[in-house]
C-alpha cells in the first residue's frame, strides 16, 4: 500500500484540481472575482497556519522579503487571474491556458536562472505555443481574448513565482509546509490590498455558495497542497509533473459535462498540442531523472 501511496495521491490531486475549476466558475455566480479571490486566499492561509499548527512544525518565518514575493506571484497575482480569467472564459479552456505553466517556466528560467532550453524542450515548447495560438484564435472576433489573456497572466504569474521558489531552494534548505503558508499568508494580503481598489455587488450567501467556498478553501487550497507537498516528498519531480497533465483533462471533462462548455475545432486541435507539448517535456524529464540516477550510481 505504501508503494502506491503516491500514485493514489497523484489521481486524487488531479481529480480535486481539476474539478475546482468548474466550482469556482459556478461560485462566480454568487460573488464578484476580487470578493471571491480575496475569500479563498484568506480561507486557505488560515487553513494552511492550523495545518502547520497540528503537526508542530516550524512556524518561525524566514527570508520575509523572497516568501513576500513568491506569495505577490504564486498566490496572490495568480488567484486574482485565475478567478478574474474564469468571469468570462469556461472553466476547460481557462485550465487549459494556464496550465502552460511548465512551458513559461521552462523559457522564463534562461534568463532568470541560466538554465538553457535545449534540444527536445524546444519542440516542446514550439509545440504548447502553436497550441496556444490556436486556443487563443485572436483571428476570431467573437472569442474572449480578455479572459483568454487573463489565463496566460495566471500560468505567468505561477511560473515566475515557480522560479522563485527553485532559487531560493537552491540556496538555502526550506521547510516546504512552512513556506507554502507563508507565501499564501502574503499572497492574501496582496488580494486583500487589490480588493480594496475594486468595487463589487455584494455577496449572494446561500448553501451552494458555503459549500463551494468550504471545499475550495479546504479541499482545494489546503488539503491539494498538502498532497502536493507529500508527492513531491516521494515521487520523482518529472512523475509529479503528471498531475499537470491530468488536471485540465479532468477540467474539461467535467466542464462539458456540467456546464455545456463547447469547444470548437481549432480550440480542440490547440489543446492536444498543448498535451502533447507538455507530455514530451515530461518524457524528457523522466531521461534527464534516469541519466542523473545512472551518473550517481555508477
């Protein structure tokens, strides 16, 4: 049991990611984006500190200033996106669109951490990005190009707050848990000091609006990034990445079939490029794990 202890982890994560994206369109309807960004990142920071508290591990903050600006991005810059995204475009292609992430990581980390794209991550990202123009179809008048932006801003937002983290990993040992609480702590000050520019209708409180809000702080938010933090504690980074693969697929399947979401041709032709994209550059870190594996071994 404890060998597949991950896997079971892994297909839970994706089930519950994925199918959070048709929640939170459904919350929409009952609460404005910025009202509904700044309930779940307030919700899932004091989720995340009681996680923290019961299993007595260290609360202490450190590297303020860095944890700021990994929650200013990772969490705060994305939640407001990703909900801001999900007003107007349907929960599939909003998934879809920022779920690019590993494909802004791979060519924002050149510049910014000097690690060069090469070889098959070309084709790769070549790949998403040809995907991504079809999804986005700016030729097309009558598509959403505002949410669809808002998408691409969200997968920016979480892929620079992802190169963030890698370089202060790679200076320093952290506490992942502690960390993950404590950019989410910021990031909802920054929603919390964004909200407060915006003026929205108020809140329609009813027991479906509860009950969305209660699994997106709780389930969503604290229980999927625990999960998230026990996959990466015991499975390769290149297996892990498999949840990112999943996660739209679950989005899209579940988006069609409880909202009526319809895709149009290119868009469908766009989004198995962008698979494809994103399971080529998974195989290549699947060789790239196994070559470093043989290296330490030999």
């Amino acid at each position: 049991m404890k060998r597949w202890a991950p896997l079971l982890a892994l297909a839970a994560l994706s089930l519950l990611w994925g199918y959070t994206w048709v929640l939170a369109k459904l919350g929409l309807n009952y609460v404005g984006p910025f009202t509904f960004a700044l309930q779940r990142s307030v919700g899932g920071a004091v989720a995340m500190l009681l996680v923290l508290a019961l299993l007595r591990r260290p609360l202490a903050l450190r590297f303020p200033a860095r944890t700021f600006w990994i929650g200013a991005t990772q969490t705060g810059g994305f939640m407001i996106f990703q909900t801001w995204a999900l007003v107007e475009g349907g929960p599939g292609k909003t998934a879809v669109l920022i779920f690019t992430m590993p494909i802004w990581t791979l060519l924002l980390a050149w510049p910014l951490l000097g690690e060069r794209v090469r070889g098959g991550q070309w084709l790769a990202a070549l790949s998403t990005l040809l995907g991504l123009l079809l999804v986005i179809s700016p030729w097309d008048m009558h598509t959403s190009l505002f949410s669809k932006a808002l998408g691409i801003g969200a997968a920016l937002m979480w892929a620079i707050g992802t190169i963030l983290v890698k370089r202060l990993r790679g200076e320093h040992e952290i506490d992942l848990l502690n960390l993950t609480t404590w950019q989410m702590v910021f990031g909802a000050l920054v929603v919390a000091a964004a909200s407060a520019f915006v003026h929205e209708a108020a809140v329609q409180w009813n027991a479906q609006f509860i009950a969305i809000l209660l699994f997106m702080t709780l389930i969503s938010t604290c229980l999927c990034w625990v999960l998230w933090l026990y996959i990466l504690g015991r499975l390769p980074a290149w297996e892990a990445s498999l949840s990112v693969l999943g996660t739209p697929v679950i989005a899209i399947v579940s988006s069609r079939w409880q909202t009526g979401e319809s895709f149009a041709p290119q868009e469908l032709a766009g989004i198995l490029l962008i698979g494809a994209g994103l399971g080529l550059l998974s195989l290549l870190c699947w060789r790239a794990s196994r070559r470093a594996a043989a290296l330490i071994s030999s």
